[in-house]
C-alpha cells in the first residue's frame, strides 16, 4: 500500500471501502504518506478496537487523529442500515478522529446501496473537501 501511495500525484484522494479502510486509516497512523493527500476517505470501515471488531493483527491507536497527516480532511461514510459494520463503528470514529467529518447515511447498507453519489459530492471537483 505505501508503495502505491507514494506512486500517487500530491493532491490526491485515498478511500477505502469495509476492511480496505480500517487497513488505509491503520497504514496513514503508522507513518505519513509521501505525497501531500487532499482527503482521506472511509466507506463502511469497521472499527478494529474497543466497542468494535476484535483484531489479531492491529487495533487503531487511541490516539488515531493527531497520527493522521495534519491538516487532510476526514469523511467518514457509514450506511444506518450496514448489517456488516453497524452503524456504531462511525461514531468510534469520529471519537478516535475528532477532526473527521462522519455522513451517516440513512437507508443505507454496506454498500451504501451502491450509491456513492455523497462521496462524489465530497470530494468530487466541485465539492466541498473540509
């Protein structure tokens, strides 16, 4: 992963969907990326610590928000209706990232009902990224 991340352009967006985000949030906590990020973003990641998945192969830190490159915005996306990673995951998040923004998503699944239309708002061109 880090190889990949430092293959990317400065201003870029990394996102990670389910297990694929718990492990992108738990790599930027170990070290900064290379390049400069424009945002993180998290899609239905479970959270692997207390009050959320057990993990034999790492826990987030608690101290997992100032581990983060400073000043990348956070987006946390999380269906109400995620059967997967409940709902209570996001929240886990955004105590353990208080710089994060946290969409829940009514209506909803782990898939966010393959529409992914919030994030494109977010982070699209056009979007807000703070």
């Amino acid at each position: 992963m880090r190889r990949e991340m430092a293959a990317l352009d400065d201003g870029a967006v990394v996102a990670g969907h389910s297990v694929g985000g718990t492990i992108l949030i738990n790599t930027l906590a170990e070290r900064s990326p290379e390049r400069k990020l424009t945002a993180i973003v998290l899609i239905a990641a479970p959270f692997v610590g207390a009050g959320g998945w057990a993990g034999d192969e790492f826990t987030l830190p608690h101290d997992l928000g100032a581990r983060l490159p400073h000043g990348v915005p956070v987006h946390v996306f999380h269906g109400l209706q995620d059967e997967t990673a409940p709902p209570s995951h996001a929240d886990r998040y955004a105590r353990a990232i208080p710089q994060a923004r946290v969409h829940r998503l009514p209506g909803r699944d782990h898939q966010l009902g393959n529409d992914l239309s919030e994030v494109a708002a977010a982070i699209g061109p056009d979007g807000p990224v703070s």
